[in-house]
C-alpha cells in the first residue's frame, strides 16, 4: 500500500466538493433555480421564504462539514478508470447530499441532540422543517440527472436513475433493521454477524456502492466494473460503520468533541452493534444479561455505559470486530485491484480504503 496522507488529500478535494454542493443546492435559491426544478409555477411563491424552511436548515447541516468521503470516492473512482474527472465532479454531490439527507432524519428517528459537535438540525428549526429539508436531500439530486449538463446519453441517465433509486430503497431496509433491533422487537442473541453486515450493507455500505457505481457508470465503465467495484464500496461502507461503532466507545476526551456525538452514544440508544454481538458470544451469562439490561434501559447514566464498555471490552469484541472490518476490505479490494489499470488514482483508493477503517475520530 502507498504512503499517501489521506487527509491531506481530503482537504484538497474539499473545495471542488463545495462547489459540486453548491451548483446542486444554492445557499440561495433563486426563481431561476426553483423554476428550473419545479417548473414555470401557475401562482405565487417568494424564494425568501423557501430559503427559511430549505436551503437556510440543509447548508446549516452542510456548513459543518463531515468527511465528505463519498463524493472523493465517486471521484476516485472515475479517476482511477480513465473518466473525464472534471467534466463529471459536479455530479459529485448526489451521493453527499443524500448521505446528510439520512442524517438528518436518523438524527430525529433516534432523538439525537448532537450531530457534528452542533445541535441536531430539528432542535434548531423544530422537526417538521427537518424531516422536509431531510427528504428533500434525496430529492434535490435527481435535479442533477434531469440537467444532465454533461451530455450523457439516455441509456447512460436511465441507468443512473436505477441506480440511485435501488440504493435509496436499500438505506431504508437498513434503517428499518436499525430501528427495530434496538427498539428490542428482536432479542440482541437472536441477531447475528451476517445479519449485522447486512443491516450495514443496507445502512452504511449503500451509499458507498452509490459513489462508485455513479463514478464508475459516467467513466465508461463496464457492467462488471461497476458491479466490482460497487463490492468494493459496500466492503467499505461496512467497515467504516463497525469503525464508527468502535470509536463510539473507546473515544474520550479532546478527541470525542471531534468525534461529534455523546458519550457511549450507541449504548443509550440501545445500538445493536458488532461489537455487542460478538460480546454475547463470548461472554458468560451474567455478563450477556447485564449488556442486554443496560442497553435496553436506553440510559444516560455514565457509571451504566461505563460498564457497558467495560463488558465489551472485557471480551474481545473491539478486536474481532477491527479484524472483521479488515478483511471485508482487502478481500474486496483484490478484486478491485485486479479491474483497475495502474495509475496513481487506484494507489489513492488503497490508501484511501484503508484510512478509512484506521480512522481515530
């Protein structure tokens, strides 16, 4: 694997990345813009006040920042197969706004009140401008395909939409596992490993494959390009989600302000994690019943999610699961690897795979 900082790389993509959001969703809508999307209106309507209730709340989200590694993996993609980069950046930002998008709404579904070391975006502008700024997140990208300032043809946009409405179909199976299971509707032992990788195949790796089956669709790739290295994607989407599970529990101090959610934030909701499941595989039976217990309290008491980590710890589970994560991603990655010509964009992507399941925040 290259020596290349990914962070600094990230920074260095962060602004075309901006621009790409930006061309998508103005700070500021104009008549111009709305018109274009929603058609010549037959009535009135005042783009002020469409500011206030959408594009105000989603470039609050926005402004925040996040990692943003999704539009460089569609980027990275299309790079590494040969793809005009620049000409087809812009499109970038369709699978980012969709990501925040399920932010805001899972932010609201969970009752989160910090999101990016911010208040969550419905404690500031009250949960109906949020699930309608949420939804329209998912929305305002298609605004893309249908300009289609690129110049692709028909079958190429048809084959974009299907696209984006399977993987936007799919983060919703996700997030319905997500929610019943810590809602308790299925006993924490009755779920497994492969159904945990699954619920975060749905969840997290959808909108990965997304990115770089996109990236890959408007380079010209192959059908088993796409396919391949959508996998590839997916793998990372699945370990960047077991990543984020760790560091929800072993990040303290300075470094969970960076991080951007509460304390044992996963615990309080009750989160069925890898990490909890492999803990009840291995741990003896007082200590299966004590993690069932906490995490179905949903509490916020800091000695209970103390011991909650503690038992999670205490069994090996932060370790089986890096384990696991890693070789999700370098299965994948061989056979990335073996449809990618050399260049220096796939030497990114492999460093760029690995940084994010070694992230520290």
């Amino acid at each position: 694997m290259s020596d290349i900082d990914i962070n600094a790389y990230l920074a260095s993509q962060s602004k075309a990345v901006d621009a790409a959001l930006a061309s998508a969703l103005p700070h500021a809508f104009t008549r111009a813009y709305v018109n274009a999307l929603s058609g010549t209106p037959a009535y009135a309507y005042d783009t002020k006040t469409l500011d206030n209730g959408l594009a105000t709340p989603l470039w609050d989200f926005l402004s925040r920042g996040g990692k943003r590694w999704r539009p460089v993996l569609f980027s990275l993609v299309a790079e590494a197969l040969g793809g005009e980069v620049e000409r087809i950046r812009p499109l970038c930002a369709i699978p980012e706004l969709v990501h925040n998008g399920t932010i805001i709404i899972d932010d609201i579904e969970d009752g989160s009140d910090l999101r990016r070391g911010k208040p969550s975006l419905h404690t500031l502008y009250g949960i109906d401008t949020a699930i309608n700024a949420g939804n329209a997140a998912y929305f305002i990208p298609l605004a893309l395909l249908l300009r289609n300032d690129q110049g692709f043809s028909d079958d190429i946009i048809l084959q974009a939409y299907h696209i984006y409405a399977r993987e936007l179909i799919n983060v919703h199976f996700g997030q319905a596992l997500d929610i019943s299971w810590h809602r308790g509707e299925k006993s924490p032992q009755e779920i497994t490993e492969s159904q945990y990788i699954q619920m975060c195949a749905y969840k997290t790796g959808t909108l990965a494959r997304m990115s770089a089956k996109l990236g890959a669709l408007f380079a010209g790739a192959s059908r088993e390009q796409m396919d391949i290295l959508g996998t590839f994607a997916e793998s990372i989407g699945i370990a960047f989600q077991i990543q984020d599970d760790i560091l929800d529990i072993v990040t303290k101090g300075e470094d969970r302000e960076k991080f951007g959610k509460p304390y044992g934030n996963d615990i309080t909701e009750g989160k069925i994690t890898l990490l909890v499941i492999k803990t009840l595989q291995r741990a003896p039976p007082g200590d299966r019943e004590e993690l069932v217990d906490i995490l179905s309290s949903h509490t916020k008491d800091r000695e209970r999610i103390d011991r909650a980590i503690a038992i999670i710890e205490a069994h090996g589970a932060i370790d089986k699961a890096r384990e696991i994560a890693n070789a999700l991603v370098i299965s994948s990655w061989e056979d990335a690897r073996r449809i990618l010509p050399e260049c220096p964009a796939r030497d990114v992507l492999e460093s760029f795979a690995h940084y994010l399941i070694e992230r520290q925040v």
